[in-house]
C-alpha cells in the first residue's frame, strides 16, 4: 500500500491510549496531539500522587516503544508508518 503524506489533515488521538502498542500504533498512523476533555477524569487526577506513576507509566513505554521500534528497523520513533502495522512486514 502506498502511503501518502497529506500536511494539510491533522490526526489528533481524544482517548483509547492505554499501553505503549497503542502509542505507536498512533504514531503509525500519523498522530499529531494527544488530549482529554472529559472533566471527570481531569477531576480524578490527584498531581502529588499521580506524577510518580505517570512517570513510571512514561518510562517504561518508552522502553518498550524502542524495542517496537528497534523490531520494525527504525532507528528513530518519527520513523513510524502505516506499512509497521501490516503483519509480517519485511524490509
């Protein structure tokens, strides 16, 4: 399949994101931004206690990102494109 680059259509991802696969595969698809507008999950959020974790939570998915893409053969995470998602790819 080819892939066509459009600069003129934004990807923004509302929601879904919940283990660091999801991340790439966002990325795979063109992911621009990241946002949540739902108050009751901002109202959830307890900073002083939440920001250890998130940045644990961060940490390790992006390890695990690198092993993704080091297994796709990017040397980067902007190298990520649709074609990483069919199965079996070979390059």
């Amino acid at each position: 399949m080819d892939q066509v680059e459009r600069k003129d259509i934004s990807l923004i991802i509302t929601g879904g994101l919940r283990v660091p696969a999801d991340f790439v595969k966002a990325m795979a698809l063109g992911l621009d931004a990241i946002a949540t507008q739902k108050e009751h999950l901002r109202k959830k959020l307890i900073v002083d206690e939440s920001a250890g974790r998130l940045e644990k939570f961060f940490g390790a998915s992006v390890e695990l990102m690198k092993v993704l893409s080091r297994a796709c053969s990017h040397s980067h995470f902007n190298e990520f494109e649709l074609s990483d998602l069919q199965r079996g790819k070979k390059k």
